[in-house]
C-alpha cells in the first residue's frame, strides 16, 4: 500500500491540513498560531478547488468522484469561513481571560487535524482508511469539545467521545463483514476494502453477509451523522464546545457519515439477496427529523437549540438518500450543502451574540436588531433560511423532496410534512424573541465588546449569497453538477 | 450450531476454544460486581485474544497477526489493566458497584443476545467464529448499559472491542488488520486517559474545575 498517494494532487488537502495541524503543535504563540490556522485553511480551501478537475482519479487509497470532491469543497470552504470566526473568538477569549494561553495551541492543532481527518475521511477509497480518519476526527473533536475545562464541557466531550467511540467501534465490525461479504467477488486483498471495486461488483457480492454489515455501518455512522435514537451526543457537544468547533461539527462530521450510508445504499440497491436498504435509512431520518422538530420547543439554551436543528437536517438528508433515485439523491445533496452553509453562518452569529450579551440562552439575547442592527438582521436572514422558507435555497430543496416523496412513498409525507412545519414553527418562534422585541443588555464587564462590523460579518454573508442564490436562480453548471452527483450515485 | 465443513480441522478446534473462552469471560464480566475482578476478567480476556491471534497468525501464516497477537498481550493483557488499576487505587471511588440491571436479568439478556448472533451470522465457513466474536461484541455492549460507573462501562467497551479484533483476526486475508489494531489501540488510549482524567478530578469531591476559570462559568 502507498501512503504516498497523500502527496498526489488528490490528497493535497488533508495533506495540507495535517501539515497545518503538526506545524501549529509546535507554535508556541497563540497569536501566531491564530493566523497560521487561517492561512492553512485558505491554502487547504484553494487545494480543495483543484478536485473537481481531478474527479476520477485516485489509487487504492483515494477516490476522488462528483460527491467526494463536491462534499470536500464544501468542508474545506466552512472550515476556512469558520477560522476566520475563529480568530476573532480567540481574541476575544484570551481578553476575557477565560482560556489558558497554553490550551490555545491544542486547540488550533486540533482546529486543523479534525478537518484533515474529514477531507481525508472523504476522499478515501478504503473503507479501514475512511474509519480510521473518521476515528482521528472524533478524537479531534472530543478534545475541542473538552477545551473549556468546565464541568460541562467536560461531560460533553466524554459523551462524545464514549458514543461516537462505540459507534465507530460497531462500524468497523461493519467493515470486517463487508469486506467478507464482498470477498467472493472481488476476490481477497485490498480491492474487497475499497468502494471503487465493490461498487461495481455489488451484485455478486454475498447477500445475508452484506445486510449483516449493513446494519453494523448504518448503526456505527447514524451515531456520527447524529441520527436519532444514537443522538445523545449532538446537544451537550454543541452547547458547551467552542463555537468554531460547533461550526465546523455542524458542517462536516454529518455529512461525511451520510456519505458512507449513501454508498453503502448505492451497494445494497445493486444487490438483489440483500434487504431493501431505504426502509431502515428513511425511518431513522424520519425519527431524527420528528424528536428534533419537537425538541426545538423545549430547548432555552441557543445553541442547544441550533443542535437539535442539526439533528433534524441531517434526518432530512437521510431521509432523502434513504428514498433514493436521482431526484430524491439530488434533492439530498443540495439540502445538506445548504443546510450545511447556514449551520455554519447561524453558529458564527450565535457565538457572536453569545459574546456580546455574555450568555447563551434565550433569556439572554433578545431584541437583536433593534440594537444591534447589521448583525441582528443577518442572523434572522439565517434562521430565515434554516426554516426552509423561500426565497433561501433550502426552500427548493424540500420542495423537491417532499414532491418526491408524494409521488413514491405518499405515506411518509405525512410524518415528513408534521416534522418539517413543527420544526421550522420552532425556528419562526425563537427568530422572534432573539431578533425582533425589545433588546437585552450587552454585557458591561470588560472587555467591552463591540458588535460585529462589516469585515466580521462578510463570510457569513458570503454563505448566505450562495444560498440565496441556490435558492433564486441555480446557475446551469451548478444543475448539471448537482444531476451529475445524483447520477452516479444511482 | 450445525456441523460445518471446518469441524475437526485442529487449526478451526483450537480457534473456536478460544473464541469460546472469551465468550465465557464475556459473561463473566456481566455478573462481576466488583471493579478489580472486572479488571481482572479483561486481562485475562485480553491474553487469550493474544493467543487467539497469535493461532490465526500461525494457522493462516499471516505475519501482521502476530503484531495484532503482541498489541494486545503488551497493551491490553498488561498496560491497560494496570493503568485502570492504578486509577482505581488513586481515586477514592467506591468497589462494588451498582448495576442498572440485575444479575439475573443480564445474564438471561446476554443468553439472549448469543443467540441472536449465532441467528443472524448467515451459514458459510466462517459461521462459528462470527458468531462467537458478535456475542462479544453484543456482550460488552450489555455490559455497558448494565453498569451506571463510568469506569465499568469503560470496561465494557474495552470488552466490546476485544469481540471486535477477534472478528478482524478471524477472517483470513483480511487486508490492514495491524494497521486498524493499531488505530483501535489509540482510540483505548484515548478512553483509558479521559477516565484517568475524570477520576484525578473527581477525588477533589467535584468535577469543576471553576477555580482555574470563574468568569467561564456563563459563557462560551
């Protein structure tokens, strides 16, 4: 096997990204550490926009198709918006001295190396390859989670830590029974490891051993993505981590988990002795979708509640890949894009507004836009947008599915409709009380925050332009692009 | 079990022994009340995984098995139960431990869950082996929601991973079976060290630690 292949135009950026993580363990200064995260991430961003031209090359190790390299950008692009949040939280948290100088370092090594984990987790040809990087990933994580040192915090990330490490745990008994299931035909060796060869040889693959491991890789990778009943991690991870860390969560470890499941989908369909595999996958995206629309009421906390939100997305997604065809599979993957791109702009403004009030539940922040105008309408434009009402993008994505579902499986739309309009009624409600109504104190003790300017603000916007745009007009190539995904994905 | 193919081949006799004896251990785990004997039952369960490797390695002369065989004899037959005993020692907590579910009811439960893996593993070659490691896993699982202490659930995960290897050492070629141990070991290591970071801080009767950042306490 060649670890090389890291080195090929393919791998550049998880390469970049491991090489931005071992630099930064060895910067002492936080300062300068800051700054060499954002610069990593852009340089990793740039890497990531070769991939569409590189789409169908790779070796044993990487594969690089439409939905890979599309599903990389896209964790490239929110985790460089996202280092630019971050420098700014950093500062703001070494002024409020509420983080030791020391911890910083651990947490812009771990900032890159859970991002390279991802980047990795997705281009991967290999399924051991893709668990081990999803494994480096959540041990990133639990140590980002971890960083504030409260009580809290720390229960947060053993959680994480413990039923995600059960998760992947199950996951690779999955992978062994797969690879033994594709072993008759493909033979032994690498190749029975690796989506490229079982994907075309799904139908001679043997059937009982595929559900058997089916049911292993679906039940391992639902914990990640954060499906529900394997859910318990999502909310205490994304309250009590640092919000960078929650943006990025948000944007990448769901989908890189719905990646796998959508493959392993791809593998089952193909093979007439293996279960129908969209039955199991609707339902837990049916379930995860349904407690979090219900959940959303209950929650005080913000980003709590923006957790659940995630949950419910991912479930939608899941649905989607779980119904299957191309329009369904198109559908999917413009939803978690979207949906990925406004997490990302919601958690960098909560993290902003739970800076300036100096708390972070609802009782806290309130009245955004009438004191803080810019910044107050920019978070309800995203909440606008994460209720999937028009003129944002998420809006033609539901639509989409929800035709698709009237038309194939009539049934599901019923719990599919409830859970949508429950959840996007909880979003309507707390837009209300955090934007509009009368404003809540900022927070006197020093340092005296300011609200955020234009040049703070401007990646979040430029996330929702794009969603925005995906939403008015889908330029021709983007069409062709997202048909493309869903057609290969079958 | 129906008779297969491979019945009286010493090379799947002596596998099948060992998998069986950490079948049993697996059980004996479920009932154990007390945390030092729970540690004790992973050593020994770990050792035979071990040995159990080290016969594959032999069986189907695959030498990557034998580093498999070595992780975990050096780690998790020795460094981890050590490491877990010494936190144990350290920390003040409590040896007998409360149990979520009853004895009685686990074990029927795990009896239970035998019998769903040997249902669910499909017939072939390799039914027997398959089976014994998913009543592992599944056993460590129960294991895990059997306990309310962290440390046993801990146990119970390092458990549900010794079914794991056993799977991974059992299937013959199985490409990146060192490589994936190893993975699987960082990740143990990871978990023996959050544990032995809860328990340092539990014995200063609280888990917060406001004293190094007070102003934290509202925000993030």
């Amino acid at each position: 096997m060649s670890a090389l292949e890291l080195f090929s135009p393919a791998g550049l950026a998880p390469f970049c990204a491991f090489l931005a993580a071992a630099v930064l363990a060895l910067v002492p200064s936080w300062r300068v550490g800051a700054w060499i995260n954002v610069a990593a991430s852009c340089l990793c961003f740039l890497a990531a926009c070769w991939l569409p031209w590189l789409v169908g090359t790779g070796g044993p190790l990487l594969l690089v198709d439409r939905l890979a390299a599309h599903l990389a950008l896209l964790t490239a692009f929110v985790a460089m918006t996202t280092s630019w949040f971050s420098l700014s939280y950093v500062n703001a948290e070494i002024a409020a001295q509420r983080i030791d100088r020391r911890r910083l370092r651990l947490y812009h090594a771990m900032y890159q190396l859970f991002v390279g984990g991802m980047l990795l987790a997705l281009l991967s040809n290999n399924l051991g390859l893709t668990w081990v990087a999803i494994e480096t990933a959540t041990i990133a994580a639990a140590l980002l989670v971890g960083l504030g040192r409260t009580s809290a915090a720390m229960e947060a990330s053993w959680k994480l830590f413990i039923i995600c490490g059960v998760g992947i745990v199950l996951a690779l008994f999955g992978t062994a029974l797969l690879y033994l299931a594709a072993l008759p035909a493909v033979g032994p060796g690498l190749p029975a490891m690796n989506w490229s060869t079982i994907i075309p040889a799904a139908g001679r693959c043997n059937g009982p051993l595929l559900n058997l491991g089916f049911v292993f890789l679906l039940i391992g990778y639902a914990t990640t993505a954060g499906l529900v009943p394997l859910h318990a991690w999502m909310a205490d991870t994304y309250a009590e981590g640092p919000t960078p860390a929650s943006a990025v969560l948000a944007g990448s470890m769901l989908n890189v988990a719905l990646l796998v499941i959508l493959r392993l989908r791809g593998i089952m369909a193909a093979n007439a002795t293996a279960i129908d595999p969209g039955p199991p996958i609707m339902a837990l995206g049916l379930l995860s979708l349904l407690l979090a629309a219900f959940s959303l009421w209950r929650q005080r906390d913000v980003k709590r509640f923006f957790a659940f939100s995630t949950i419910g997305q991912s479930g939608v997604v899941a649905f989607a890949f779980g119904l299957g065809g191309p329009a369904a599979i198109f559908a999917g993957v413009l939803h978690m894009t979207l949906h990925t791109l406004i997490h990302a702009s919601v958690f960098q403004c909560v993290g902003r507004a739970a800076r300036l009030k100096g708390g972070q539940t609802f009782a806290d922040i309130g009245g955004l836009i009438a004191a803080h105008r810019m910044f107050g309408l920019t978070l309800a434009a995203g909440i606008v947008a994460l209720a999937a009402l028009p003129p944002f993008g998420l809006f033609a994505s539901e639509f989409l599915i929800v035709a698709d579902t009237l038309r194939r499986a009539p049934l599901a739309s019923i719990p599919l409709g409830i859970g949508l309009v429950a959840g996007a009624w909880a979003l309507i409600m707390r837009l209300q009380s955090l934007c509009l109504g009368t404003p809540t104190p900022d927070r006197r003790s020093p340092p005296n925050t300011l609200a955020p300017d234009a040049l703070a603000l401007a990646p979040v916007w430029l996330q929702l332009a794009i969603v925005l745009l995906l939403g008015l007009a889908m330029p021709g190539p983007v069409v062709a692009w997202f048909t493309a995904i869903a057609g290969a994905a079958r | 079990m129906h008779a297969s193919p491979t019945f009286g081949v010493l090379a799947h006799d002596v596998a099948h022994l060992l998998g069986g004896a950490m079948l049993v251990l697996s059980f004996v785990l479920l009932y154990q009340r007390r945390l030092t004997a729970m540690i004790h039952v992973y050593a020994l369960q770990s050792l035979v995984l071990a040995a159990a490797a080290a016969w594959q390695g032999w069986a189907q002369g695959a030498t990557p098995l034998y580093l498999v065989a070595l992780i975990a004899l050096a780690a998790k037959g020795i460094a981890i139960p050590i490491a877990l005993r010494r936190i144990l020692d350290r920390a003040n907590i409590r040896r007998e431990i409360e149990t979520a579910l009853g004895i009685f009811p686990s074990i029927i439960l795990g009896l239970a869950l035998v019998a769903l893996a040997i249902l669910v593993v499909p017939p072939g070659a390799l039914r027997e082996s398959l089976a014994f490691a998913l009543s592992v896993v599944l056993l460590g699982m129960l294991t895990m929601i059997a306990r309310r202490n962290a440390l046993a659930q801990v146990i119970g995960f390092l458990s549900l991973e010794n079914g794991l290897i056993l799977a991974a050492v059992g299937i013959e070629g199985m490409p990146l079976v060192a490589e994936l141990s190893i993975a699987v070991l960082v990740l143990l290591a990871c978990v023996v060290c959050g544990v032995c970071f809860f328990r340092i801080r539990e014995r200063f009767d609280s888990l917060d630690v406001s004293h190094l950042d007070r102003a934290g306490e509202a925000h993030r």
